[in-house]
C-alpha cells in the first residue's frame, strides 16, 4: 500500500496501487534546453548521469530559440515525433 499526501487537501490520505515496473527503461529522452543561461550545462550534466544508468536510452538535444517565447509549433513537433520522453532544461 502505498499513502499518496494531495496537496490540495492533506487531513485524508489518498490510498492508490502503484504500477509494477519492468526495471527496464528503453526509448528516447529529448533534452529541451530553454535557451536561459547556463541550460546547457545542466544539460551536460543530466545526460552524462543518465547515460551511465540508462544505456539503453537514447538522447537528442534541442534548444529553444529564446527563453522569453513558447517553442515554436515546429520544434514541438519535432520533439513530439522524435522522443518517448522529455525534460526541459532551465538554468540561470
């Protein structure tokens, strides 16, 4: 049993079944850096740890064109079709 706290109201604890996992975790991570200073480093950094845990994942890199502007239609397209998974990257 596994007690799951909501934040939007903590006095009654929610009881769920968590999902079994394989143990394994395959496909492909896209990186979305914001473009906000330092981004890629963070990115560096996150890639390199997960590379050594998840060899069987792999990683494409994508930037935003500036931080100030949601991503283009495009570029979210693109990483729609491309990746399983996405972590978007902001730093400063």
């Amino acid at each position: 049993m596994t007690v799951i706290l909501d934040p939007t109201n903590e006095r009654v604890p929610v009881t769920r079944q968590v999902t079994e996992r394989s143990g394994a975790i395959r496909g492909t991570v896209a990186f979305l850096d914001i473009s906000k200073p330092r981004g890629n480093v963070l990115i560096d950094q996150m890639q390199t740890l997960l590379a050594e845990r998840l060899p069987d994942v792999e990683f494409k890199r994508y930037a935003k064109p500036t931080f100030t502007k949601p991503a283009p239609d495009a570029l979210r397209e693109e990483v729609r079709e491309a990746a399983d998974f996405v972590i978007e990257a902001l730093a400063d």
